[in-house]
C-alpha cells in the first residue's frame, strides 16, 4: 500500500507542474539543492564564517 508505481509518479508531477508551472520548478530545484548542501555541511561540523558564504554567491 505504500508503494508509488508509475502512473502515480506521474500525476503527482503534473500536479506539481499545474501548482508551480514551468517556470518555477528549476528555481525550486536550486533551493532545495542548496539547503541540502547546507546541511551536508552542518551535519559534517564544516561551518564557514559569515562573509565567505557572500564570496561563494558571487562566484
């Protein structure tokens, strides 16, 4: 009963498609990329000072 197939995947995508639309969803995308990046980091103890994080932004 938990299990996802695919027609199921599928019409979850095209919800997600129809809320967001297209343009929206690679936005999205980058920032769940980098808030798990954030955390990777958090959960190695790798912590940066406040203004690097303002130099990796500009690169």
């Amino acid at each position: 009963m938990g299990r996802l197939g695919m027609p199921e995947i599928i019409v979850i995508l095209v919800i997600v498609l129809l809320l967001f639309g297209g343009r929206k969803i690679p936005e999205l995308m980058k920032g769940l990329g980098s808030g798990i990046n954030e955390f990777k980091k958090a959960s190695k103890g790798e912590e940066q000072p406040a203004n690097s994080k303002k130099e990796e932004d500009k690169k």
